[in-house]
C-alpha cells in the first residue's frame, strides 16, 4: 500500500495473518523496516515491484527487534540481493538477531513441554534453526539516519530488550514496530501476551508523545492516521 511519495506499506499474509514491513526510498536507494517470516521473500519482492521498486535498490535492511516474524526473512534478501545490504538493529538485540543467543520468545530451552508439542513440525524446525545475520550498524536513541529525509531512531524496550521505533521525518510518520498495534483501525497498546516486559513497554510510548505524527505504521494491524495527540495519550494508562 502506497501511502504518499517514498513511502509504502507491505502487506505480508502467513497462515491467515497479516504482517506489514515498511519499505522507503528515494531515486538512489531504497529502505526495508522489518522482513516477515521465513519463506517471505517472493511475497516482498512482489509488494515492492507493485510500488515501483527493486530488490536491487535496497541498500539497507532497519530491524525494530528481534523477533521471528521480523527477522525471518533477511538471510533470503541478503542472498538474492546483488547489493551490499547493510543491516542496522539495536545493540541490545544485535547478539540474538546474529545467532549468539537464542532469540528469547521462540527459545525451546525456554517452552514447557506442553507448548513444544502443540507446535507444528515446521515451526518446531523454524524455532531450532531461526535465520540469522550479521547486523552491521548497531542504533541508539535519538539517533539519525540520513536516509530519504531522515530517520529517527526511538528506543522503545519492553516487547523485547532491544526494541525500537523509527520516525520518519519527511512524512511524519511513526513505525512503530510492536510497541504498538492495530485492531479495527484503532491505535493500541502494547499485547501482553507477547510483550516481555509490560510496564516498560507502556513507558516507552511516552517518547511519541513529543513526535509530529500524522500516521503511524504498526506491524500488526497496519496503518492508523492520527488526528490528535489523544490518541497516543490515553495508551499511556498504566
């Protein structure tokens, strides 16, 4: 979904749910916010070609966190880029994400027998061989990336250790990741069940507070205008 000039929203399905990366550009490069599951890299390439861009124009890979279904699918577009793509993510999440550690939701060391066996066979295999990748630019708070009119980088722990969000200054939007989501259009809160760290997770949205956003951008539900602060206000109720 094309949401102005530069700016696009993928529209990812996987077993009846939606994930929605973000893809910005320019004329000189092109900029992916996140990659799906593993297995995902056709319905990308697709998403981004029905918005008039390449795979060869990436330049750059941004990691919100570390998760499963953000990660999945960068060892696929590292491989099929002829690019040298780089791959920026917070420090704290940089050792998961490289496979030093294990990713922490989908660790089996960590699940009950119980929820080992309710799992399918092919996300018992996903959850001992997740994809991994060297992240070659590690992100801070405050921090700006140059790229197509600049990106503020927000950390925003609390669904994971190294979770961030990133402002897109020209268009005044906020990719929110997962520190938020959306049902039905409405803007949410953090979802407990898959958020490590609740009550940091809700002090984290105080940081949006001080953004001119117009439209947020949420992994999960997609896309929500905003037409008053209100809006991001009374996520913060603890």
């Amino acid at each position: 979904m094309r949401i102005n000039k530069g700016l696009a929203m993928l529209e990812l399905k996987v077993q009846g749910f939606g994930l929605n990366p973000t893809l910005i550009w320019d004329d000189e490069l092109a900029i992916l916010i996140d990659t799906g599951m593993p297995g995902q890299l056709e319905q990308i390439q697709l998403a981004m070609s029905e918005v008039g861009v390449s795979l060869d124009k990436l330049k750059a890979v941004i990691l919100t966190h570390q998760d499963l279904d953000h990660i999945g699918s960068l060892p696929e577009i590292l491989n099929q880029s002829n690019n040298d793509i780089e791959v920026y993510a917070h420090v704290f999440d940089k050792p998961y994400i490289e496979g030093t550690l294990p990713l922490i939701k989908t660790d089996p060391n960590r699940m009950s027998k119980e929820e080992w066996a309710s799992l399918t066979e092919q996300m018992q295999f996903l959850y001992k061989n997740p994809p991994k990748s060297k992240v070659h630019k590690t992100l801070e708070d405050g921090q700006e990336l140059s790229y197509c009119g600049g990106i503020q980088v927000i950390f925003t722990p609390g669904h994971a250790p190294g979770h961030i969000s990133l402002y897109l200054k020209q268009s005044k939007t906020l990719v929110a990741g997962d520190a938020m989501v959306v049902v039905d259009g409405v803007l949410r809160g953090p979802i407990q069940q898959t958020t490590l760290d609740m009550k940091t997770a809700i002090d984290s949205l105080e940081k949006f507070l001080d953004l001119d956003i117009e439209t947020v951008i949420c992994y999960h539900g997609g896309l929500c205008k905003i037409n008053e602060k209100k809006q991001l206000e009374d996520l913060l109720v603890k």
